[in-house]
C-alpha cells in the first residue's frame, strides 16, 4: 500500500521530467518508481522462495509445564 501511493505520489514527476525546473527531480523519481518496483517484485515471489529452498524451518518443541 504504501509502495502503491508513493509511485502514485511520484507519477506526475516522472512524466514530466523533461519540463523546465524538474532537472533533479524528474530523472530521481524515475529512479524511486524502478526501485519500489523491483523491491516490490523481489519481496512477493523470490525472497519466500529463496527462504524456502535455502533455511531450515523446523517446529519447535512443545512446552510442558510437569517436565523437568
């Protein structure tokens, strides 16, 4: 959600970075709209997947309260 209205926030800079006054401003919002894609992109398929294949996720054990 906040990727999402971040991009949004940064759209209308993005398209207009040729005009006069978005020298900066215009090429840096394209370069945060790649990033919140990729790192959006990353976080929803590949980093579960690469937690999955390469981490060992073991159940813990229960705990009882008679044993000592």
């Amino acid at each position: 959600m906040t990727a999402v209205v971040t991009g949004l926030g940064l759209l209308p800079l993005a398209i207009g970075s040729g005009d006069r006054g978005r020298e900066i401003e215009g090429p840096m919002a394209t370069v945060i709209l790649g990033v919140l894609v990729t790192s959006t992109l990353l976080n929803g398929p590949v980093l579960p997947t690469l937690g999955l294949r390469y981490l060992r996720f073991e159940p813990r054990q229960a705990f009882s309260r008679g044993a000592k």
